[in-house]
C-alpha cells in the first residue's frame, strides 16, 4: 500500500518546548513540557518531560517525548516519539515498540492516551478542566513492566514530518517496504539517542495495519544483522492484524481482509453490530439484503486464537526464531492446542472452566 501524507500544520517549535495536538481528539491541547534534569537511571537527556498540564503531582515513571531526525528513501524526516520508562525495573525490563495501524494513525493520540499507556483521555477530561483536557492515570498501563517507546510513523503521521534540503516541510510519500527503511533508520536514531537501551530485549508489538508494517520492519532488521535491533530483537506480535493480499500491486491494491477480498461495507457494519449499535433483529435482515460474501462464523475462531496467541507471544520467549506469523488457519490450530492444555489445567465446575468451554 502506497500513502502520501501532507505536512503538519503545526511548525517544527524548539527542542525543550512541544506543543502536542491530541489527534484522536480533535483540537484538544495537550503539552509536553521538556526538561533538561532526569533524575532516573539514565544519564541527563533534554527531552526528558517533567510535567503535564491537566496532571496534578508527580508523574509516575519517567517520561520523554522529542523528535528523531533521519533519512530513507531520498527522504529527510523527523519522527516524533514518547518513551516510558518502565515502573519496575527500567535498566533491566524490555524495550517494547509500538505500532499503530492505519497506516497513518497516531500511536501517541490512540495507543499512548487512548489504549496502553500511563495516561487516559476520556469523555470526563474536558468536562473536568476548562483550561487544558484533564489526565487520568491507566491502572493497567504497560509501562508497569516494560519500557515503552512509539513512534508517530510512517513519517506524516501525527507531529512526524518530512523536510527538504532547506529544512522546510514537504509531503512524505511511503510504501510498505520504504517505510520500513525509514522505521529502521528512526530506531537507530533512537538508540543514538538513548544508547543505554542497546543492551534491552526488544519487543515489536502492534494492531491493524502493524500487520503488515511490522512484519516489514523485522524483514528489513535482518537485513541488517550487525546492528543493535537485529541483535536485541526477541519477539514480535500483532492484535487484529491486516494480512493484506497476496499479489497486490500499486494498480491493483489489496486489501486488510484476506482470502476473501473486500468487504469494507460488512465490516463496518459488523463493528457496529459488535459494539451494540445495531439490534440484531436489524443485523440479520442486513445480512440477508447485502449478501455479504464472508461469513463471519470463519473469523470467529481466528479471533479467539489470536487473544489466546497474542498473550502467549507476550509471555514466551520464541526460540530460535523471535517472529510468529500465523495464517487464520494456523490460527485456528493454535486455539485447539492452547484450548487442549488450558482446559485440563482449569478446574472443572469452575467459572475460568465454563469459560473456557464457551469458547
């Protein structure tokens, strides 16, 4: 898949100062306000963050957020990134990279305030602060064992931009395979930037689109086996993940519905109907005047295997090969296997038991 995006509207601002539009929110402000002191594990760095406006008292793990300059593809970008430090153990506790899908959505304004990170922006955030959205504090955050770190990618995604040879905005143009040049080059830079990192397990971990963006990424670290990732990659998994179609060209592009091509109108209205939108007496006579072509019995397994395999992706370490790759039927043969053990390890009579044999 072939995108372009268009510069930012904002401009590029100073190194200690970012002012943060909320993507998934429309024109709610945020600021990241940067600092030269930190105080943590790591030597000094100036992007070190150590306030946010709509959070009273301190922040709970250390927190950075700047910009990471490089070039790919004839291209010269700058990718916007945050990183957590972990709560736990954040000189010994995995690196784990995050991607969001899209292509072209925010993981700062979806997966960092919206999904796993340490903070929440909810409907009650600007209820609750007339002067600056309100931060709410994730129970379940990642960064309670791991260290977090995203980048707004591809490069015009988000406060990700491209330059020319005058340093001045200008569109950036990406493809699956050139973009993966240019996350590979920005997670070197990163580790420039923060070479006490160098040593950590990395993790790559995303949804949707990542499907194919990460996949990518790891292919174009092999081709790299000499430096820092291909040597601290130990893992890679993807939740909800676009497989695309095989023999898609720029003409004939494909699709993130596999073998059964596009089906764009079922799936939205499959999103409705799961999120209790449509009543189901609406949703069978949907089915039966569209004609839809996938059934959406075949993805069911695919969906339960996929919650129980991401899981075991996280919780595992892959030897001798960190990437697993499962196809809807190899899926399927995984959900069967890890039924099989988790079901004789459950109690029986218990509700974990009856659960189980729901699925």
């Amino acid at each position: 898949m072939e995108c372009t995006f268009s510069p930012p509207r904002q401009s590029k601002g100073s190194t200690n100062f970012h002012s943060l539009t909320n993507t998934a929110r429309g024109d709610a402000g945020m600021f990241l306000v940067l600092s030269s002191s930190w105080l943590g594990w790591a030597p000094p760095h100036p992007d070190a963050v150590t306030s946010l406006p709509g959070f009273d008292g301190p922040l709970r793990s250390q927190l950075f957020s700047g910009y990471l300059r490089a070039t790919a593809d004839g291209q010269t970008f700058y990718s916007h990134y945050v990183l957590t430090e972990s709560r736990s153990s954040p000189a010994d506790d995995p690196l784990v990279l995050w991607q969001q899908g899209g292509p072209g959505s925010s993981g700062f304004g979806f997966g960092f305030l919206a999904e796993m990170g340490p903070y929440v922006l909810d409907a009650d955030s600007l209820a609750l602060n007339a002067s600056a959205p309100r931060l709410f504090e994730r129970e379940y955050s990642w960064d309670a064992s791991a260290n977090m770190l995203l980048f707004e990618h591809p490069p015009g995604t988000g406060f990700s931009y491209c330059v020319d040879a005058a340093e001045a905005l200008i569109a950036c143009t990406w493809d699956d395979q050139t973009q993966a040049e240019a996350f590979h080059a920005t997670l070197l830079a990163f580790y420039t930037s923060f070479p006490q990192y160098r040593q950590h397990e990395l993790r790559l971990i995303g949804e949707s689109y990542a499907g194919l963006l990460l996949p990518y990424l790891a292919a174009e670290i092999y081709r790299h086996p000499t430096e820092t990732p291909a040597k601290q990659l130990k893992g890679l998994a993807v939740g909800n993940g676009c497989p695309g179609t095989s023999g898609a060209t720029p003409a004939k592009r494909g699709t993130c519905n596999g073998p059964y091509g596009s089906y764009d109108t079922q799936h939205v209205l499959e999103l409705a109907y799961g999120h209790s939108a449509l009543p189901r007496p609406l949703w069978q006579k949907l089915q039966a005047a569209c004609g839809f072509p996938c059934k959406a019995a075949t993805w069911s397994e695919g969906a339960h295997a996929l919650a129980l395999t991401l899981t075991l992706t996280l919780t595992l370490t892959l030897t001798p090969t960190p990437i697993l790759i499962l196809t809807p039927v190899a899926l399927c043969s995984v959900r069967r296997s890890l039924l099989s053990r988790v079901r004789g390890s459950a109690p029986r009579g218990g509700r974990g038991h009856r659960a189980l044999q729901r699925l």
